[in-house]
C-alpha cells in the first residue's frame, strides 16, 4: 500500500489552540499531517454533529482525530464513543478532580504495585510501567479504595494528554501521542492470577473506552508459564493493527527492551543504567520535567484562571470594605487628636 501523501492538518480556530508540533512522526493514512480530504471531512462532521447535542469541551482535531481512528472513521461510532467517554467523565467528576487531586497514599500502595511513567523512549514518547506481581488487594485496600485507585489512574491518563505529550513533543520536534509501556508480571503466580487479571481488566477497558490510541507500543515481561499459548489465542480477537504493537517476552526480555528504549532511560532493574535519586518509581523524570519542554497543562492554566476569578470579588469587597471603614476611623482619630 502506497504511503499517504503530507496534507497540511486543518485546524480550527475555536479549538485548536496547540503550542507543540501537530504533524505525526510517520506518514500513516488517519494520522495527523497524513489526512485524505474525506478523513478531514469527517473530523468537520463528527464535529459538528457534537455541537449539535450541546458538546463544547474536547472538540479539537487531534482528540476528534483519535476518536475516529478507534473506530475506522466510521463517524456515528466515534459519536458514540465519545459521548460516552463524556457521560463517564461526568458521573465520576473528573473534569473537577483533576486539578486538586491528590493522591498520599501513592507510595505505600506502589510498595505492592508500582505504575509510574519515566522519562522516554527512542522516538521520544513517555514510558510506562506496570509491576503486577506484588498486587495484593485485600492490604491495600487497606491503604486505599478501588475507586481512588482507578481516578488516581485516570488523572494520570489526563497528564498523560497534557503536559507530558506536549511536552514530549516539543523535544522531539514532531507529534507524539502514543506511550511506551512496560507491563512486568514477575511474580505473578497462580495464586495471584485471579485478582491480578481481575484488576488489569478493569484498568484495560479504562484505557480502551475513554483514552483511544495511546499505546504505542506494549512489551509484555516475565510472562508466566503458558501464558503465550492463551496469547497465540486471544490475539486472534484484536485488532491486527494492535496485536502488531504487542510484544510477548520472557524472561529474556532485556535485549528488545533496549532496542526501544536507551539504556540511561531504562531503570537499572529492567536491564538499563538508571538509578533515580529516591528510585525511578516516584521520580515523575521525563521532559514534562525539564524547563525548556515544559509547560502547563490546560487543566492547570483552567485553575489559575478561576483562582483569579474567585480572589477578585474578594479583593473588590476588601477594598469597599476600606473605603466604607475610613470615614470612621477619622471620626474616632479626631477626639485622639483634639
């Protein structure tokens, strides 16, 4: 199939407001840069159609764009999907817990499952990793709920949209909307199997409902005995485009991991160099951290204003309140005086 030729994206001017690159890395029919005037055409439509039941938040292009590759541009599928992807934010209060969430238990449930992202991988996109064999839900549960532990994981996701992969995309010089994942199952034994895939099914339809097309690629490690025989099987479901992004390794995983990802990125006990100061685990390290790459999130610049909005009343009552109260204190300053 021949490459589809560069098309300049066609923003628009009421949603558009990007300061990151917005042509894709590689000429790939559907992608930014890469669009036929018929895909153009259909991000205007679903666009319009969205307007039309009352939709303002989340019409750029490249969300649109993502929402339509999910679904093979068939517009009413992607409507769908992303009026449900609408309805869940709203039932779980996201848009208003994003940008006070805090999340102190972080470090004692990551003594029992770490997911964090560290810095990149060679063409520039986030990495992410998973370590599935210390889950144990009864203790913490103990630490925390199941629901904190799935908005903690959707904040996240939103971090992942802005800052990080702006700001990954600033230092690479192109688009980057994927992730880099590392999903480790040392450890997960029989005995565990059950809670663990429970879990991860949850976390998965999280991330295949409401966040389309960010993976890029997946390396699936210290896979469990007979897991590749349930895999040969289950890829037979998916889409061939992902199953492609979907890498099965043992135990002997460090060489293709390496081939993806450089060695001073790579924390040291996956095979790389890297030993952050107080553990990679809870670094956060990764050009959303580096000054010249980063900026803030929309969500947080959204904060700001409304901090802004909220003091101003409050300093205009502060000042009338002085206007009102200085002509007493003169009347009681003048007996003091005479």
């Amino acid at each position: 199939m021949a490459e589809p030729a560069p098309a300049p994206l066609e923003l628009d001017p009421k949603y558009d407001d990007y300061d990151f690159p917005t042509t894709a890395p590689a000429a790939q029919s559907g992608h930014p840069g890469y669009l036929t005037a018929e895909q153009q055409a259909q991000v205007h439509q679903l666009r319009l159609l969205l307007e039309s039941e009352g939709y303002k938040e989340r019409l750029d292009t490249l969300t649109l764009l993502r929402f339509l590759r999910a679904r093979k541009f068939d517009v009413e599928l992607a409507k769908k999907m992303f009026i449900d992807c609408e309805k869940w934010r709203q039932d779980t209060n996201l848009d208003e817990l994003l940008p006070n969430w805090e999340y102190p238990e972080k470090e004692e449930v990551f003594k029992y499952y770490p997911q964090y992202y560290h810095k990149t991988d060679k063409d520039g996109r986030p990495v992410y990793i998973e370590q599935l064999g210390g889950i144990d839900l009864t203790a913490m549960y103990k630490i925390t709920t199941a629901e904190r532990m799935l908005t903690n994981l959707a904040v996240e996701y939103e971090r992942v949209a802005d800052p990080r992969l702006p700001a990954c995309s600033r230092k690479a010089g192109t688009l980057l909307e994927t992730c880099c994942s590392i999903m480790d199952f040392k450890g997960v034994g029989l005995a565990k199997a059950s809670q663990v895939y429970g879990y991860v099914k949850q976390v998965s339809a999280l991330s295949q409902n409401y966040y389309p097309e960010r993976l890029g690629h997946l390396y699936l490690i210290n896979t469990p005995w007979g897991f590749s025989t349930v895999w040969s099987v289950v890829k037979g479901w998916l889409d061939p485009v992902t199953v492609k992004k979907i890498h099965v390794l043992g135990s002997n995983y460090q060489k293709e991991l390496l081939a993806q990802i450089p060695a001073e990125n790579l924390p040291k006990q996956f095979g790389g160099t890297c030993e952050c100061e107080g553990g990679c685990q809870l670094s956060d390290m990764g050009p959303w951290r580096e000054p010249e790459w980063a900026k803030p999130a929309k969500w947080e610049k959204k904060k700001e204003a409304g901090s802004t909005t909220e003091a101003a009343p409050a300093a205009a009552k502060e000042g009338a309140e002085a206007e009102a109260g200085a002509p007493a204190a003169a009347d009681a300053a003048a007996p003091a005086a005479a």
